[in-house]
C-alpha cells in the first residue's frame, strides 16, 4: 500500500474540517438529552458482571495477607 498523496490528505483534512461542526452538534445534542440514571446503572451493572465474573482469590489482596498472618501465628 502506497502512501497518501499530498493531494488525498488535504481532501481529507478538507472533509474532517467540514464534519467538525456537525459532530459538534450531535455530542452537544446527546449530552443534551442522555439520561444519567440509566447510565449510571448500566455501568454498575457491567462493572459488577466484571468483578463477578474473576476468581476472588486472583483480585483480593485479604486472602493471600489471612494466610500469611496465619502462617506467622502458628510459629
């Protein structure tokens, strides 16, 4: 694949420089009109699939510190 001449990328940066306005519009729209609440629990509701979903003893830190302590106490 050959690079972009000149030409393509100020026809590029032409079409992005006309896009900018609209897309500008359209961010301002959905932060307009989004509804936070259902956000909110959507990304509790995948945050807490995620943590779910992993072997506790891999993500808690508590288990391995309980069986050192543990460990330490019987000597």
């Amino acid at each position: 694949m050959s690079a972009p001449t000149e030409a393509q990328r100020q026809e590029w940066m032409a079409q992005w420089r006309a896009a900018g306005p609209a897309l500008e519009r359209i961010r301002l729209l959905e932060l307009a009109t989004a509804d936070l609440g259902q956000i909110a629990s959507a990304l509790e509701d995948a945050c807490l699939e995620g943590v779910r979903a992993l072997d506790p003893e891999r993500i808690s830190g508590l288990v391995e510190q309980q069986r050192l302590l543990h460990r330490r106490s019987r000597s």
